[in-house]
C-alpha cells in the first residue's frame, strides 16, 4: 500500500502534535472559498443543528472569513469556560472528560 505525503509544515509542531494557526498566511482567496464553503453549509443548518448550535454559531460570525482560534477561543471561554483548541485529539479527550458527570 502506498502511503500518501503529509500536508503541511509539523515541524513546528507542539509535542501534542498541535500547530499553531498562521492566521495571517490566509489569503484573500482563501478567505473566499471559506465564505463560499461556509454558505453552502449553512443552507443545511436549519434542517440539521439544533437551535442551541444555532444560537452559538450565530455569535461567533464564523462566515467572515477563516476564523482566528484566539478570538473563537476567547468567546467561548467567557460564555462557557471552555477552549477551543485545534488539536482534535485533545480537543476531543478534554470535552469528553469535562462533559462527565461526577457521581453523586
């Protein structure tokens, strides 16, 4: 089997494999196609999110542009105490872990 080339530049990876977001390495036709990939995806919003991910989404004004994971990170950190984080694995082990509930 052959294996495919990894994208992207890890050697600036973290040692949880995270990289940082270079926000300003986006350029105006990136910031296109996310609007335009944003809008067709929103057009499914009302037939398949709940309106709690409705209301959440709506105050993050993710269909500007690419977002900056600082300022999502903030948002959601004032209004629920948690962080968004751009390694997957973390960010899927932290939620999980924080959605426990503790016995009573």
């Amino acid at each position: 089997m052959k294996s495919a080339a990894l994208r992207g530049d890890y050697s600036k990876a973290a040692l949880d494999y995270s990289v940082e977001q270079d926000w300003p390495s986006y350029t105006d036709a990136d910031h296109a196609l996310y609007r335009r990939l944003f809008e067709r995806q929103a057009k499914l919003v009302p037939k398949y999110a709940c309106p709690e991910w409705i209301e959440a989404i709506s105050g993050l004004d993710a269909g500007a542009g690419i977002p900056k994971f600082d300022q999502v990170t903030r948002k959601l950190r004032s209004a629920t105490g948690r962080n968004f984080e751009p390694n997957s694995v973390s960010m899927t082990l932290r939620v999980v872990r924080s959605n426990r509930r503790k016995p009573s």
